[in-house]
C-alpha cells in the first residue's frame, strides 16, 4: 500500500512540474515580449532626443512589483530591467 502512496504523490509531483515548465514556457515568451516592445519604445525615444532610460518610469515599474510580490519582487523587477533595457 505504501507503493500506490508513493506512485501517487510521485505522479502528483510530476504533473506539478509538468504544469511549472509549461508556465516557465509562457514567463520566458512574455518576458521577450516585454523585451520586444521596450526595444521600441527606447529606439523611439532616442530619435526623438530623449534618453535611453526614463528612471521615473522605472521607479513606477519597482513599486508596482514591489507591492505586488513583496521585496523579492524589486529584485526581479530589476532583473528585468536589465533584461530589458541593458545595465545602466
């Protein structure tokens, strides 16, 4: 009986992985996404004369993963940022 047990919470965790990779899947597309789209709007803010990297927008972008997931969610938003628009 310990053996259908164990094949059971073997099995729970494997779809459990199953189902993290495919979520890892769509976090890695959104955040190329992400990475796309800031693309454009830096190449149209340096043709316009503006600079590479507006900080008060950025700040914005900290509070809100900040108050979302907590203190950890300021290093991951600044994770991506530098995925983003590169290290400052």
């Amino acid at each position: 009986m310990t053996t259908v047990t164990t094949t059971g919470a073997e099995q729970t965790i494997a779809d459990a992985r199953e189902r993290i990779d495919a979520l890892d899947d769509r976090i890695i597309g959104l955040i190329q996404e992400r990475m796309a789209v800031s693309a454009v709007v830096q190449e149209t803010r340096i043709a316009s004369g503006g600079r590479r990297v507006h900080l008060s927008r950025e700040m914005e972008i900290l509070g809100r993963y900040r108050e979302a997931l907590g203190k950890p969610g300021t290093a991951f938003a600044m994770t991506l940022l530098e995925l983003c628009r590169g290290r400052i």
